[in-house]
C-alpha cells in the first residue's frame, strides 16, 4: 500500500520527483519539474513517501475556491509511475485529492485509466506517429490529399528551414492563433521553449513563402523518447500555400529512423484530426476529469 502525502511547492524534493519521472514507465515533457515551475509556479503534488509514484497538482485559488486545472500548453498530467499506473494506483492517488480542491478540470495521461462515479471521464485524442521506420515506409501512409498539399507547397516554392529566434516564434504564435491567451501564458511558453533549447531539448522549424515570410512555424520538444509539436502555426499564407503540411514533411524527412514518436498534441477537433492522421498518425486516448465538490448553491449559481 502506498503511503501518499501531499505536498506544498516547498516541500517537494525537486531532485526526487526528477528521478521518478526519469524513470517513470509513462513519463512525459509535461511532468519534469522545470517544466511544472514555468506553467504553474506555486504548484503542489501528491508523492508516495519513496517518490516512486507521484501526481502534480496544478492549483489556482478563485474566490475562496481552490480548483485544480490543466495549465495552458500541458496536454497531460495525472499520476506518473516508475512501476505501476493501473487503475489501483490512479484510484489510490484520486482519493488522495485534497478536499480543499473543490473543483476540477485536469487531465490525465495515456496510462492512467479513470473508473471512478463520483467525477466526469471525458475521452480526448492525441495523435501519435511512429518515426522509426524509414522515410519511404512513412511515406506510404500518406493520404493523397496529404501528398497533393506537399506538392503544392512545393509547387509555390515554400521553403524549411530551422533556426528561428524564440521570439519570432512567440510572436508568430500570438498573432496567427485564434484563441486569445493571456499575457503570461506566452511569456511561460517563451521560457519553456528558450529552457529547451538551451539544454538541447527542442527545434524549432520555420516555413518561408517564395518572398521570403515567414508562413508557418512549429516547435518540437524532446522528452522519453517523444517528439511533441508543442507550437504549430499557420498565417493566411501559410494555409493558402500548405505550408505546414510541407514543414512537417521535412521534420519526419530529417527524423525518420530514430527511435522517437511524434506526438501532433490532438486533436478532438475533426479537421485537425484528419490532417494529423494523413500523415499516418493513430489516435491514442488520454482521459478529463471534471470534477465538481462545490456546494448546491455556488453550483447552481455557476449555471
């Protein structure tokens, strides 16, 4: 039986909950603790004394409520293992939740099952794409619509390159996306990408029409053996000259054979979907918790 405690910000040893990670049979990027300290500084976590299974607890407090939630640019967390993540495990740490967390959006990773009542299960879908085999095997998973938007970025004389500056990359980011962000989630998304590249973690490829702008830019961090296309980001060029389909293209061309997957981080989102998986990539499932302790009458308020 595990003895699970929970832990404020300044009482979890960093070095330990690193190792468990490290070794964790489902660790990824979103787990390390560098990582944790960018997109959610003051976070908490639920270890078991030895550290060998653990859980991040990303908390907010809004109007005397304290909620845990799923930070932005961190697609999965929930509790990470180095022996185990069966659903005895992944039960042991939810009932270990603190009852001063009254609220929950938060998802867990693709190990952890959920088979609770007493909570909201919500499927998700990542896409994932093996690497290892040649260019020429990948290839062959292509749809035709994925092969003509290739030869059509080719034909508008789109170009890739890496070596964009982080903030180019940001700011591309900011101005192309659809959904507004506050202020600080691109500052912490600023210095997850600059921690990566410092310690040799991540690329960033860039997308050049035929007059030289910028059209597209995706970043890749490295982590247990993943690739995850953390930013992908498209102009009205870009789209109209299929630039990203012809960024990653040349990102499986230059990486194809090593023994990484290529995580496209989603999409729930059928068109998405559908372009992640013409390139060969298969749905892989990871679970939301909603969760909801708040009494009637704020509940019934919140409607």
């Amino acid at each position: 039986m595990l003895n699970i405690k929970h832990l404020k910000n300044n009482e979890i040893d960093k070095v330990a909950w690193d190792r468990c990670i490290q070794y964790s049979v489902n660790g990824n990027v979103y787990a390390w603790s560098w990582y944790l300290d960018r997109v959610c500084p003051d976070w908490e976590a639920l270890v078991d004394e030895s550290y060998s299974s653990v859980m991040p607890l990303t908390l907010r407090t809004k109007y005397g409520t304290t909620y845990l939630y799923q930070p932005f640019f961190t697609q999965q967390l929930g509790v990470f293992s180095t022996f185990s993540c069966n659903t005895g495990i992944v039960k042991l740490f939810l009932d270990a939740i603190p009852e001063k967390i009254k609220y929950a959006d938060y998802n867990f990773n693709i190990l952890n099952q959920l088979n609770e009542n007493n909570f909201i299960a919500i499927e998700n879908k990542t896409y994932h794409l093996d690497l290892i085999p040649g260019k020429t095997t990948i290839g062959k998973t292509y749809s035709e619509n994925t092969r003509r938007n290739i030869k059509k970025a080719e034909n508008n004389k789109v170009s890739i390159t890496k070596g964009l500056q982080v903030n180019e990359l940001i700011h591309f980011k900011k101005i192309t996306s659809t959904v507004k962000l506050p202020e600080d989630a691109y500052d912490n998304l600023r210095q997850i990408v600059s921690f990566a590249l410092m310690n040799n973690n991540g690329e960033i490829y860039g997308a050049w029409s035929e007059n030289n702008e910028l059209c597209a830019a995706a970043f890749f961090v490295y982590s247990h053996q993943y690739a995850y296309m953390l930013i992908a980001a498209s102009n009205e060029s870009g789209k109209a000259n299929s630039a990203m389909f012809a960024l990653i293209d040349q990102y499986i061309k230059e990486n194809s054979g090593r023994p990484i997957t290529l995580d496209f981080e989603g999409s729930n989102i059928p068109g998405i979907a559908r372009f992640y998986a013409g390139f060969g990539a298969v749905p892989v499932t990871y679970m939301k918790m909603k969760m909801n302790r708040l009494p009637a009458i704020v509940r019934w308020m919140k409607k």
